[in-house]
C-alpha cells in the first residue's frame, strides 16, 4: 500500500513538472483579450446587428477624399512603394512572369537600385511645401463635400498621423506635420465630418516584395533594402512562405495591426473609418470594431455617429464600400463608391474624370442609395493643378443648382430608367464597374425621392430634346400612386408644362435651358 501510494505521488509530481514547463515553453496569445472600449457593442456580428445607420452619412450623399502621401513623389502613380521593387514582375490575376515593372525601371534610372535608395529613401522626399489644408478644404465644401477622408497610412507602412506606436510617420520625417490632425481641424472648420482610411491591414504581405532581389540581370541576388533588419520597422519583418493573402494570418501582425488602427480611433474620434479590405483578421477586426462604435458612443453621449468602410457586403454591420464600382441597382442598406478622379496617386500625364462625368456618376449612385467618395489628386507638393480647380469649381456650381436633389434624398421605386440601365458591366471590387460615360441620351434618368415621398427628383443624364419622356411616370406604370401636380427645372421656380399620359410623362423643356451635365427636374404629387 505504502509503495502504491508512494508511486503515485512520484507520477503526480513527474506530470504537475512536465504541465509546468509546457505553460512556460507556450507563448501568450497576442490576438487575446484585446482592449476595448466598454459598451453596447461586443465582437461578435449578432451584436453589429444593432448598428443603426446616422442620419449624416445618409444624407450626405457626396465626400472628397486625399489619397496622398510619400508615394506621389516619383509622379508616377499607384502602388510606387511595391512596384519599384518589381525587376522581375508576376500577373497578379495569372500568375505569368511579366517581366520588368515600368516603376522599377524608373527608379532605377531616377534614384538607383532599390539595394541601395529604396523606398525609406523616396520617404524624405516628400516635403508637402505648397500644402494649405484650410484652402482645399474651403474649395472641397464648396465643391459640395459633406465629408472629408484622409490617409492614414497606405500599404507603405508610412503614418500620417502623430504615432507614438511607429517612429514612421509625417510628425517624425517628410513633411515633419500632423498630416491627419491638420487635416481634421480643416474639416471641423468647414463643418464637414471627419474621416480616416487605413490600408494596414494589407501592408504586412504587400511589402514582402522590398525582402527580395532581382532575379535577373546585373544586380540578380544582391538583397533590396527592405531585408536589412534595420528598416523591418518600416518593410515589417520576413513573412512565412505561405503568408500571401491579401491579409496577414501572422497572429503577432494582426495584434499589431489592432493596436495602431486603435491608438487613430483614440487620438482623432473619426466620424468614417475606412479598410481596404474585407473586415480584416476575423475576431481581431471585430474587437476593433466594436471598440471603433462603443468609443464613438462614448464621445457623443451614448449616440452612435460612426461609420465603418470595408469591402465587404454589409447585413447591416457596417457601410459596404465598392471600389472603382457601383451597386446593381436600389440597395436596402446605404453604401459608398470609392473612386478617383484619376490615378490614386499623382502621375505626371494622366487623364482625369471630367466634372460632367463626376455629377452623373454621383447622381446614379444616390438613386441606388449610395454615397461617392471621389479621390481628388494632389501633387506631391500638396497643391492641386489647374484643371484640377476648374473640374472642382464646376462640380460646385451644378451642385449650387441640383444640390436639392441629391441631398437628404432617398431612394425611389425605380433607381432610373433608359438604356443605360440595361447596358453594363461587371466590376472587380463587386457591383458594375464605374458608370461608362458614353452613350447617354435623353431616354436616361435617375431619381431620388424627399424623406418625405412628397417630392420626385428626376435627372436626365443626356441631353434634353424639346420634350422628354419619363416612362416610370405614365399613369399606367403605377410606380406613382398619386398624379403629378407640378413640374420644375431644378434652380428655377417657373412651372413647366407637361402632360401624364398612359405610357409616359410628358414634359415640355423650355427653349432657353442651361447647359447641364445632367437636368435636374422636381415633380411633386397631388395630396
């Protein structure tokens, strides 16, 4: 018995060691227990079912966006930071080899081998000299922003903002400024809201390419300078070889991640949050997440104002953002089109979307309950080029005129009507691809209705002929329960004559009509 018992001890003892050197040999999980703010929010998707969409962002309709940062420098575009690493590019869609990027070729002829002035390099380039944030600012809620967006950070892994978290950042090199924070106070002195986009989230894989070396030609095997330890805090650390997803699966990245994304929420209260990707990291995004919505109620007194961006269908959970697209037709739940008036970045030559492009874009995706986010592109000095201006100033004077349709609006019964609304194509991101603008012609309209129903604002996106034709109206069509009462050309108060007929509602365009990228018409209904 003595033995026995003895014995059993002797394994006890043996198994409490072996459990103690195992908890010593297992690493905390970096990804638990993330702090949160307290609060009618947790990170699970039944408690996102609570979020309520703010009456601001449904009825701003129209926001204006600065993707800027240290790579305009090169003015050569998108995506710098990566592809001047791309001596030996991959398709990304196929997978061919497709040879040397038109970027990398730049740089090497512009700055030198990535081994040697690498991306750290082209950072205090960027000097952001002609850079007045309250005069763009004036000339954005002139334009008709409601919102504003700035950069956070792109996949450069540079911060615009004051981080105490990561020493690469606009405080500390380049312009040596808060690029957010002046960005902010800019907005709140205009009275528009406050966003931030982040584009973290996918930095950690994007930036592997700086880790490599050209596979080919004279300098084939000599390390770019991303894989000198020394800078992993700006090119991250060596990923896994299967870590190549848009997203990182690296735990310790995802936790970093959460932490910065917090340490902006906390020291600038955004209105918008932007990711460009789907919610990222899982359980992890939804931690940042409800701490984004709990925090925001905190700042408001216990009202929800935030507005969360990701590329991912909603369920109501957050605003669903389409990149370089639009929605097929009436979504239930609001949206948002992010798009640019030309190349992300500024590049030397480009061809940018006319104002008469902007205004009907804008008005089909407020007849699809959406709002657009239009990148307007800086120099890398900070200024805006001439025509640049005159596209904003016109925006600004259409808006003046049909901003009554367009604001504080609603969907219809019908987005629109007319060949347009037949012809289109699928985008990358999800919905149609930017709306083609070519072919409109007089039979193409888009509507929007008062938060009231009582007011029906019809855009015609071509050019109007001496009578136009609205077929949702016809008294057949039985889309208006109620008969026209009267009909107004938006920015004026003369009646216009018209007819509702069987097939269609007729209406008699004066002589004398301004020029317009797209006609704006009021109905209203008889009580």
């Amino acid at each position: 018995m003595y033995t026995t018992t003895r014995t059993l001890l002797t394994v006890l003892a043996l198994s409490s060691s072996v459990a103690q050197l195992q908890a010593q040999d297992r690493k905390p999980d970096p990804i638990a227990n993330l702090p949160i703010t307290e609060g009618k929010f947790k990170p699970n998707d039944d408690s996102f079912q609570q979020y309520q969409y703010p009456e601001w962002f449904r009825d701003a309709k129209f926001g204006i966006w600065s993707h800027w940062g240290p790579q305009a420098v090169p003015r050569q575009g998108d995506w710098y930071a990566r592809k001047m690493y791309d001596h030996d590019s991959v398709n990304r869609r196929t997978g061919a080899p497709a040879g040397q990027d038109p970027d990398n070729k730049y740089h090497v002829e512009h700055y030198g081998h990535p081994s040697k002035f690498g991306y750290k390099d082209i950072i205090p380039l960027w000097k952001a000299e002609k850079w007045d944030p309250d005069q763009l600012m004036t000339l954005y809620k002139k334009a008709g922003a409601k919102y504003f967006v700035s950069m956070g950070t792109h996949h450069d892994n540079f911060f615009l903002w004051n981080s105490k978290l990561h020493p690469w950042n606009s405080v500390n090199m380049g312009p040596k400024k808060d690029v957010v924070g002046l960005w902010q106070k800019a907005a709140k002195k205009q009275g528009l809201r406050f966003g931030v986009s982040e584009h973290l989230g996918a930095s950690y894989t994007w930036f592997q390419v700086s880790h490599g070396s050209d596979a080919t030609g004279p300098m084939a095997g000599v390390p770019y300078d991303g894989a000198d330890p020394k800078y992993a805090e700006l090119y991250h650390g060596k990923a896994d070889p299967d870590d190549k997803a848009w997203l990182t699966k690296n735990p310790v990245w995802q936790r970093e991640w959460f932490d910065r994304i917090k340490e902006l929420i906390d020291g600038y209260n955004p209105d918008l949050l932007y990711s460009d990707s789907p919610l990222p990291f899982g359980d992890v995004g939804r931690s940042m997440l409800a701490h984004f919505y709990n925090h925001d109620m905190a700042k408001n007194g216990g009202k929800l104002e935030a507005v969360y961006n990701c590329k991912q269908v909603s369920g109501g959970k957050w605003v669903r953002d389409i990149e370089r697209g639009v929605d097929k037709g009436i979504s239930p739940e609001p949206w948002q089109t992010d798009t640019s008036i030309g190349d992300w970045y500024y590049r030397t030559g480009q061809k940018y979307k006319s104002s008469g492009e902007i205004v009907r874009m804008l008005t089909d995706i407020v007849s699809k309950n959406g709002n657009l986010l239009i990148n307007i592109v800086q120099t890398p000095e900070g200024d805006l080029e001439p025509d640049m201006l005159k596209t904003l100033d016109e925006i600004g004077a259409w808006i003046a005129v049909n901003g009554e349709g367009i604001y504080a609006t609603r969907p219809w019964k019908a987005y629109g009507e007319g060949p347009s609304t037949k012809s289109q194509e699928e985008g990358r991101f999800g919905g149609l691809k930017d709306v083609p603008d070519k072919g409109y012609t007089a039979e193409d309209f888009r509507f929007t209705t008062s938060k009231d129903a009582k007011t029906l604002y019809a855009f015609c996106l071509g050019t109007p002929a001496k009578e136009l034709r609205i077929l949702s109206l016809g008294s057949n069509a039985k889309l208006a329960d109620k008969a026209v009462a009267s009909v107004h050309l938006l920015g004026s108060k003369k009646k216009l004559a018209y007819k509702q007929e069987a097939d269609a509602l007729v209406i008699t365009v004066p002589a004398a009509l301004p020029a317009s990228a797209a006609t704006g018409f009021k109905i209203q209904f008889a009580n």
